[in-house]
C-alpha cells in the first residue's frame, strides 16, 4: 500500500491544535557519542588548519591545488559561514581572530568582477554575522554593523519599484541585474533580514523580506501551496510551471515554516502556506519505489511528475519534522521520518557511503527520469531501489541527509540516526581527505573517481555544525530554542505561541484566477562554479 494512500486525515483537519515541544525531552546520548564530537572537532580544525595556511581572507580553499577560489566576491565567505560552528564548538580563539577579520570587511565593493547573489549573501554573509551575534551573547555589534552594511547595498534588489527582489546586484554600478530568479532566491530571506530588523530597530528589512514571500503566496500556483519554481521580479509572475522540494525552491518551502516559529507572527498564512504545500506533496509528488518501496517526493513539471530526488531536496523530511512538531500532526511526523529513510539509503548504498548529487528512481505509476539510464544504472536499481542520475554523480560536500538526520536524532531519540551519523563521520574520514583539507568527490560509487578541487564554506556552517550537535549535549542550541537558516545559522527564537497556522489546508492564494506563467529560460540553479556542468530545474544539462 502506498504510504501517501492513508495521509489525508491528520493533514486535512480542521482547526489549529496545540504546537508540541520540537525536541524530544528524554535524549540520551551513548558513552561513544563524545569520541564521535571528537571526530566531528577533528575534522574541522584539520579543514580549518588548511584553509587557513593557503586560503585566509578568501572565500573557499582548493584543497587538492592548496590554493583560493573568490566564489562569493572575494569577502572571506568561508571565515564568516565559519563563526556560529566555532561559538558552537567552543573554539574561542579562533572565533575572536575572525570577528577582528570580519570587522574589517568592505561590503561596498565586490574584491571580484563577479555580481552579487542576494540569496547566498544573505544566508552566508548577513546570516553568519547575525547568528554569531547573537550566540556569542551580543558582545560585538560590529557583526550586526556589518551585516546591516551588506544589506543595505543588497537592497538595490528591490530599487526597481519590484516586490520581489532581483536575484543578482552588480555592487560595484549598484545596479540591480534584470533577470528571472527563482522562488528560493527570493524567499529565503526573512529570517535573516526580520532578525537585522529586530537589531537595527529598522523594519523595512523584514518588510522588503517578508513582503516578496506574501507576493509569491498571493499567486496561483500550479498546485496547491506549491508556488512554480522560477518568478520574474519585473512582472511579479511566476516563470514557467516547475515544481519540486530541490534546488531552486527548496529554501522558499523551508521559511514557510521556520518564519513563523523564529517571528512568532499571528499571521497564519506562511504556516497554512507550508502545511498546503506538505499536504499536495503527499498526495502528488510522493511515490514509492518498485525496488525497496523507498519513498521518495518526485518532481512536477506542468503535469509530468520526474522521478528524480537530489541531496538538496533532503532537507525536507528535517523540515516536515520541525513543522509537524509545531502542529502536532503525527501523520507529518511519520511520513518525514521515513522520507528521511529513503534518503540514507542513497548514503548507505552508494561504495563511498556518501550521497550523490542527484538520483533517479521508478514508481508503479511511471518511470520518467529526464534521462535514459544505463544498463549499469538499471543493475544498479534492481538492488538499491534508485539509481545515481547520469552526471550528478558527484559529492559537493552538501549537508541536506546529515540536516534531516540531525533533525530525526532530536526529535525521535532513536539511536540508529547516531550510528548513521558515525557512518558518515566515518566515510568523510576515509573518502574526503584531501592533500589540504578535505574535498567532494566526482563520483560517490567509484573508490578512485578524484577529488573536487573545492571545499565550500558550508563544509564549515552546515555539514560540521549539524554532525557535531549530533553527538552534543541536546540541551546545547536545543531546536526547541534556536532557529536554523538554510545555511545552518542559528537564530535564538522566542517561546513557543500556543498554536502554528490555522489547522486547515487548501488554498492561501489572494488570487481567484487560474494559474498562469510566463514563458522563458528556467533560472540558473543549484550551480557551482567549479563544475562543469549545471542543473537547472533539476536536470543536469
């Protein structure tokens, strides 16, 4: 039977119930657990050690290479993304030397020919600043001085008279780049600008952030409280008819309902909007695997579902178990827990032990993928229930599996996400090290396909972080009392309000009109500048 089969009734209730506490009150940890930190710590200074000899001041270190990459204008990307997980991780001294670094950054100007990414500036820049800020107990307002600085130039994505933000600012014109963006791009920005709001006393940051994602709500969207992936700041449109939990519309789903727990806000549109949207996908994009009954959320491309699931799209059962939490809805709870299942198992499967980029599957209901799989790729199926997609093969060192699994670990006490976590540790330990630091790797099934020469600065803010808090104290950044952004940054979040939406789903769209789209090229998504390759709308092209 399928699991989506039986979804209906805890989804479909009417009227709010009381939030639950998040995170479970009974966590033991086992006698190993500290070994595993230990681990975790390990690797980080070691990453640290090198990015430090031949990259300080630079944004990513090239590990193999042992030199610098300026990916993010050139601002130290990796020492900012850095600061929450050494507050974390006690690393005192080496927080101070990179407040003294961060201090002395000049936001106003690019160090590259580069523009600017409103979305990864703010989840990197103005949110690793603001999170330090804050975990550190608010004793350097330089970091919020300095985030409100790259703020404020980032704004001119909004100088156009637009509600939603350009996804690009050239800073050295302070021009705003006139293109189609991406709903991630443009709603995933309230946490960290509500949060500048809140330490600057000016509100138009959390009302420029805020209001782009109302607009986007406002639209008909191509399925129920699932708004199209791409949108056109100029028309305020939507851009084509894509829809999926990956890259490109991840982090907008995310906010849906991380906002609402970090502002506290008595407007239930932003949770009702989440809890519509996890609703649909439960009825149209879940589907089981015909190897393994794996449960995976498919893509939906204006009416075609694609069966394919990425290391990006992850993310989602953590997210469901944080919401489902919120609105105590067990049938939430269960089905992202065993999402989080179908996830592993493209860690636990794969030579290396680690998860691939992207991956494509078949259900009972069809099996188009956008690729046409190999006779290896169908071997490959027949044993694991998925199949590793035809160029994604890659590790870019991501964090989503580990996020969920963190997230599976806090809120069920159940030890297995623990020896997950250790067999990762584990993996990275073995499949990673690189000669300076550590690297992805190009293909997560072969023992000698070579490293990626990059190590990205979420290696530090996300992959690190969320392992470490694995195997610490629960009590230590309890997810009852922090809230993570995309880029694992925690903001302290007030008390729990007594409920989260309004218990009921169906349409939150201001709009009674159909859904309707402008034609024109899918936005650029899910790119990194060392590939040769790039995805958009899910695909590797």
């Amino acid at each position: 039977m399928l699991f989506r089969q039986f979804v209906l009734v805890a989804c479909s209730a009417i009227g709010a119930v009381v939030a639950g506490p998040v995170q479970n009150s009974h966590l033991v940890l086992p006698p190993d657990a500290a070994t595993h930190k230990q681990a975790v710590l390990n690797i980080f200074l070691e990453s640290w050690a090198a990015y430090k000899e031949f990259a300080y001041g630079h944004d990513d270190l090239t590990p193999v290479s042992e030199s610098f990459t300026d990916g993010r204008n050139g601002w130290g990307a990796s020492i900012v993304d850095a600061m929450s997980t050494m507050l974390i991780m006690g690393q005192t001294e080496l927080f101070e030397q990179s407040v003294e670094f961060a201090s002395k950054i000049d936001f106003n100007i690019s160090h590259t020919t580069d523009t600017t990414s409103v979305f990864e500036t703010t989840i990197r820049y103005v949110g690793g600043l603001l999170s330090a800020y804050e975990l550190e107990g608010q004793k350097h307002p330089i970091l919020v001085e300095k985030a409100k600085e790259v703020a404020d130039k980032l704004s001119l994505a909004w100088s156009l008279g637009n509600v939603v933000p350009y996804g690009f600012v050239d800073f050295n014109t302070s021009q705003a780049q006139i293109a189609t963006s991406n709903v991630a791009e443009a709603g995933t920005l309230t946490l960290e600008w509500s949060t500048l709001a809140k330490h600057t006393g000016n509100d138009t940051y959390r009302q420029l952030a805020e209001n782009s994602v109302r607009h986007m709500i406002g639209l008909t969207p191509p399925l129920p409280g699932m708004a199209a992936q791409g949108i056109d700041p100029g028309s305020g449109n939507f851009v084509g008819a894509y829809v999926s939990w990956g890259g490109g519309s991840d982090s907008y789903f995310e906010y849906l309902i991380k906002y609402p727990r970090l502002s506290n806000t008595n407007d239930n549109i932003f949770a009702d909007t989440w809890h519509t949207a996890v609703d649909t996908s439960m009825k149209v994009l879940a589907h089981n695997s015909t190897v393994g009954n794996h449960l995976y959320l498919a893509d939906w491309d204006d009416g075609q579902i694609v069966h394919i699931g990425s290391h990006l799209a992850c993310f989602h059962s953590g997210n469901w178990l944080l919401g489902g939490k919120l609105m105590n809805n067990q049938t939430i709870i269960d089905f992202a827990l065993t999402l989080a299942d179908a996830c592993w198992n493209t860690y636990a499967s794969t030579l290396t032990g680690i998860g691939m980029e992207q991956f494509g599957f078949f259900s009972s209901d069809g099996n188009f993928t956008g690729a046409t799989p190999t006779d290896d790729d169908l071997a490959f199926y027949a044993e694991h229930g998925f199949f590793l997609f035809p160029g994604a093969e890659y590790y870019l060192m991501r964090p989503e599996v580990l996020e969920s699994n963190f997230y599976a670990w806090r809120v069920t006490g159940d030890t297995k996400y623990l020896d997950r976590a250790a067999s990762a540790i584990t993996s990275f330990s073995k499949w990673l090290k690189a000669p300076s630091g550590f690297a992805g790797i190009w293909n997560t099934n072969e023992s000698d396909s070579g490293f990626i020469d990059d190590m990205e600065s979420f290696w530090f803010a996300e992959v690190l972080k969320y392992l470490y808090l694995t195997f610490d104290d629960p009590n230590h950044i309890s997810i009852d009392e922090w809230v993570f952004n995309t880029e694992a940054h925690p903001f302290k979040a007030p008390p729990a309000k007594f409920t989260y939406g309004s218990g009921k789903v169906g349409s939150t769209s201001s709009s009674s009109a159909p859904f309707k789209s402008e034609s024109g090229k899918v936005p650029e998504i899910s790119f990194a500048p060392v590939l040769g390759k790039q995805i958009k709308g899910q695909r590797v092209v």
